[in-house]
C-alpha cells in the first residue's frame, strides 16, 4: 500500500493527520503539485483527475478521496475512533464534517482558486480548465467568515466539533482554518470558542503530520 | 425518530430511496419549500440552515446531512449494505458517494440556483441570500455533462456505480441524474451504459419512495 501525498497541500493533510492519530505508517510518494507533476502522463495513469491524495492498495485499486481513505483504516482500525463510536454518534461526525467540507475547505478553495494569480484559467483542481469567476472568490471569502462563527458557537458547550471527542471533523476544521490563512483569512476575534480549539488541536503532535 | 423531508425535493429524495432499500420506515413530517416554510421561526429552531432533510431523534438530537443520515441507518441495520461490504468496498463505495456530490448533485445546483428566475438572490440555500451568478450556472452545466461522461466510463464493466452491488453511490448518482432533468440536460446519446444503468435503477421499486 502507498499514498500518493503532496507535503503542502491542504487535502493530503487531512489524511497524514488522520493516519497520524491512528498511529498507522503508511509509505508516501511525493507529487509536485507546484511543478505539475500532477498532469504528467505517469500520474494521469494513476489518478486521471489529476489529484492528491490518492491511496494505493497492493492489489492496484485505488482510492482518491479523503473522506473515503479515512474510511477504510477507520475499518481496518477502529481505535481511537475518528468517525464515531456509535451509530448516532457516527451520523454527528458524519454530518459536522460533511460542513467542513462544503461550507469550510470547499469554500476556501473557492475563495483562494478563483483570485490566486498563478491560477488564472484553473479555477478548479482537476484535468480541465475553467476560468476563475472573480464573483466566486468574493462569495467564498464571505462564506468562510460565515463558517467561522458557525464553528463558533458549536463550540461553545463542547471541546471539539462533533462532541467531546476528537474526530475527522476537527482534523477537516483545522485544515479548513489553516487553508483560509493562504488568502489571509482568520479566525476573527470574538470567536474566542473557535480560537481556544484552533489552539488545541494545533497543539497536537498530528498536527504537524 | 422523525424525518422532516420535501416530496419534491432531491436531497431529501436520497433518505427516501436508502430507507426504502433497506426496508425501514420512518415517520416523515413534510416541509413545503416551495412556499417557504423552512424560514419560518419553527422551522428555523429545527434547523438553522433551512435545508431538509433532517432527521430528529427521539432524544431530540438532529442531523440534517444526506449521507449522515443514511451513515446512521447502515450501522443500525448493515443488511443489504449500501455503503460497501468490507473495509476496501467502503472506501470504494464513500469515495464515489462523494464524487456523485461534489461533481455530480452540487454542480446541477450550481447550474440550476444560479439561472433560476424565482431564485435571484437565493444562489444558495441556506438563511443567507447570495447573489446568481450566471458563469457559475453555465459552468455548472458543463461539468454536469462532463460528469456524464466519468459515469458511462465507470459503467462500461459493471453493474452499479461503486461495483457489482447497488449502493448508496448509485442512489446520489440516481437523483443527480434526474435533477439534472430539471435544466433539461440529458444523459448525451452516447453514454449508452449510463443510459442503461439509469433504466436499471429507475426500474427499482426504491426510485419511487
């Protein structure tokens, strides 16, 4: 098994934090997105949408999706549980961290792809181009603010995202806080709930995974 | 245990296809978007994000995401699986999940809330009113047909979606179809294994619930 990983990209961080805090050790191959490495023949054959991370099992299947590598060594390792200890507690990690994704990275990404420079017709990741949409950025940059206080109140009775317990939505969360900080996005100052977490889960060995 | 749920709705329509696949019933409350109940204070005190579907739990805890829920039914009753089998099917299975949404359903309502003339203002659900875009809506349709064309390919050498067995991949993968409907884009001439795993899930006493 391998992980197809970029060591500066905010999606395969998700996965080395994750992998991080199972105490699992999984061998990595560096993709240069920064150079394009990702639209090279070789890699299109691994992954034609032209991403990271991409999971690699030893029998050739693979896997290019955070959320869905989580899933399998979540399966294949329960403890600790990242995804939820019990059916309903399950279906609240499962939803806070689905919010993370669309209402948090995603955004983030809109935010940041659609006005970055160096991005000019790559509004999205991807083996096709699309132009940026200037009105995108805007709305994304509003949205994460919005976010922002959504995470902030959720945290106001609880220490971490979906509960008292640490899970993938705060591995999501803070990748998401940490992304918006590339567009100099932060978390504001009355948040005191989301910047007292930021700190505490910043604070985590996985977190520098 | 409460579903609030839009008969006419597709996210709602999700929920209603797994628990019919899995044979379990659930008392539904319906909430009439058309005419703007879920911004109504009551509703809102139910979920601040306006959206359905939402499940309510005797406890009285709420989740109000699609897959979150249905993560809830597969742990309660594992039979028939419809999130994948063992630990490799699972991720199999979440990573197409998630690309039925984020490539598949979240793009048709880009193209759809974006174009929609009873919809200015309201490009997003949700309490907030943000601005159409209009490059969005027509980005929206191209990656729409261009997401086609990923699932004819994925169809070309089996059955269902995520593999050999019907799950939840094929399920969002279903309702992005027929939502794409809505802005009368079709499944092109061509995807012929698109076309005929779409007769073959429609066929499916589920596709009506």
């Amino acid at each position: 098994m391998k992980l197809y990983d970029c060591a500066t990209a905010p999606n395969p961080r998700r996965v080395r934090i994750f992998l991080a805090e199972k105490g699992i050790a999984v061998p990595t191959v560096q993709v240069d997105l920064r150079n394009g490495e990702q639209f090279t023949p070789e890699f299109r054959a691994i992954n034609p949408e032209c991403t990271v991370p991409v999971l690699e099992f030893d029998d050739g299947r693979r896997i290019a999706e955070v959320v869905a590598i989580c899933t399998y060594f979540e399966a294949i390792q329960p403890d600790p549980a990242l995804m939820g200890a019990d059916a309903q507690d399950r279906a609240i990690v499962a939803a806070w961290q689905h919010r993370a994704e669309r209402e948090g990275l995603w955004v983030v990404a809109d935010a940041f792809r659609n006005a970055a420079r160096g991005l000019k017709g790559r509004a999205l990741p991807g083996p096709d181009d699309y132009e940026q949409i200037p009105a995108l950025a805007e709305r994304g940059r509003a949205r994460a603010t919005r976010f922002f206080e959504v995470l902030d109140r959720a945290l106001a009775d609880r220490a971490f995202i979906a509960g008292d317990r640490y899970s993938i939505a705060d591995i999501s969360a803070l990748v998401m806080v940490d992304f918006a900080g590339w567009i100099k996005l932060t978390i504001p100052e009355g948040c005191t709930h989301l910047r007292r977490w930021h700190a505490a889960v910043s604070a985590r060995p996985s977190a520098t995974a």
